[in-house]
C-alpha cells in the first residue's frame, strides 16, 4: 500500500477532477500555537487537524498523553475536514510528517486506505517554490466518510512487554530519552525493559523526505527486524510512534502500535523501566 505522495504527485492531484482531501497537521511538543502557524502559511485547500483534541482523547494515566479517540469522535472530526468516503486523503505537517503520521495511522486504523504523506511535508512543498496561502479558510463542506475502528493492530502494555521479550519493541524516541538521560515531559525516565532504539528522526534523509525504502530496511534489520517473528513500536505518546510505523511499511515490514507508549508504561509504578543504552 503506498505511504507516500511527492510533492509533484500532490499537484497533479489537486488540478485532476478528483482532488484529494488535504490534512494540516501542525504540531510539535511543547509548541501549542499550531493553528496559528496553520494561519501564517499552509498549501492552499489544506484543513487544519487539532493533534491534541481531533487525534487523541484527553489524557490519562492509562491511555497516556494522547490516547486514541473515540471512533465517534474521529469521524465527526473527520466529516468536519470534508473527508468522502473512497477519497484519497493527504496528510503534512512542518515537522518531517513527525506529527502528520498521527493522522495517516488513525485514518487507516479507521478503515481509509487511500491516505499518504507528502513526503518531505510542506518543507518540500516551499522548496519546489510552490505558493501558500495564509488566513483561515472558509471551512469545508461536511464530508460522510465512515469508520470503522481496528483496521491496523494495536497492543497494550502488556503486549508491548511481551514484544519486548519474545518478538522486537522498538522506541522512537530520541536516543537521550531512551537511554534516561534526560525526561522533559512523561513521569519517569529511560525505556520499556528489552526495548531497542530506534529515533524517528533516522528514518529522514536531510531533506526532510523519507530514506529510500533499501535504507530503511537495513536501518531495521540492523535492530533485529528480518528474524522478528512481531514488531511494536512506541514513542513517548503515541504520536512520533506511528511516523516509524509508516517508516517500517515503505521498509516492507508490519508493526504493532502502542498507543500509551511511554507516558502510560511510566505513569503505572510497577512498571520496571530500564536505563543506559542497550536493551
């Protein structure tokens, strides 16, 4: 299934007679004015997507810092962005697609399979020299897209410490985290015991766009993927954790999410955490 759209595909599509519909995912951790840079500049026709309120319940001990919604509550989101049922879905953000692929999963797990990133997000869409456009847009028509709820896999702690121990857990977090060097956000520092790292941010080559797919499926047998009999994956909520997901399928491998990840393995004291750099 393809994962990405370039930049040059994208313009095809927005002049062809089927346009598809087009996600603005701004988000970055600790950088609450998303909508605000949406308004300063975004591709024209793009929808803003709230991460922290479209994309995720609120937060728990449980669920982590953003738990998955509610399928309800995704597909009213969704008719709000004017999303149709058999509509190709694109999906961006400013970040490398870090936050964007928050929304490629939750579409997908939701039962849409026409959704991709632009690869290289709007970085590569301001590097072609292609215009933005700044304001808030009219909103769109209300779309009927329908969902349905488990088309991709997910696990819970428990399954994410099995993983670690019988199959391949990796961590998407950047590597100072993973090691418990350092902890800005979640309860406690370090890793999931057994758990290999793996930083989202290795799977971009410098321009933002992802490695070619033979990089990225070295960079994961490197981590023990090929004799893997399962894959999980996690982050620190959630979000950046389903950017290696898309990673690993480009690659040619499946993986499980964890949607609590890191901020709900450590909210829970009897969860043993590990620290230093191997597993």
């Amino acid at each position: 299934m393809t994962v990405t759209t370039t930049v040059a595909e994208l313009r095809e599509l927005l002049a062809s007679d089927s346009p598809p519909a087009l996600l603005d995912v701004r988000w970055a951790l600790g950088d609450p004015h998303g909508r605000a840079h949406y308004v300063e500049g975004h591709i024209p026709g793009a929808v803003y997507v709230d991460l922290d309120t479209e994309l995720a319940a609120p937060p728990s001990r449980e669920g982590g810092r953003h738990p998955l919604p509610a399928i309800a509550d995704l597909q009213t989101a969704a008719r709000a962005w004017g999303l149709r049922d058999d509509q190709h879905v694109v999906v961006y953000d400013d970040l490398g697609n870090t936050a964007a692929a928050r929304a490629w999963w939750l579409l997908r797990y939701a039962g849409l399979d026409r959704v991709t990133l632009l690869d290289g997000a709007l970085g590569a869409w301001r590097a072609a020299g292609l215009p933005l456009e700044s304001g808030e847009p009219v909103g769109p028509t209300p779309g009927d897209v329908g969902l349905r709820a488990g088309a991709l896999p997910v696990t819970d702690a428990d399954g994410a410490a099995e993983l670690a121990s019988s199959g391949l857990l990796l961590d998407a977090r950047a590597g100072e985290r993973y090691r418990g060097e350092v902890e800005p956000v979640d309860p406690r520092a370090g890793h999931i015991p057994g758990a290999v790292s793996a930083p989202t941010g290795e799977n971009l080559a410098a321009d933002g766009t992802f490695l070619p797919p033979e990089e990225l499926r070295k960079r994961f047998e490197e981590r023990g993927a090929s004799g893997a009999g399962r894959i999980g994956v996690y982050c620190g909520s959630g979000v950046t954790a389903a950017h290696q997901i898309a990673a690993l399928e480009i690659a040619g491998f499946e993986a499980v999410l964890f949607p609590g990840s890191w901020s709900a393995w450590s909210a829970d004291p009897d969860r043993p955490a590990a620290t230093g750099g191997n597993p």
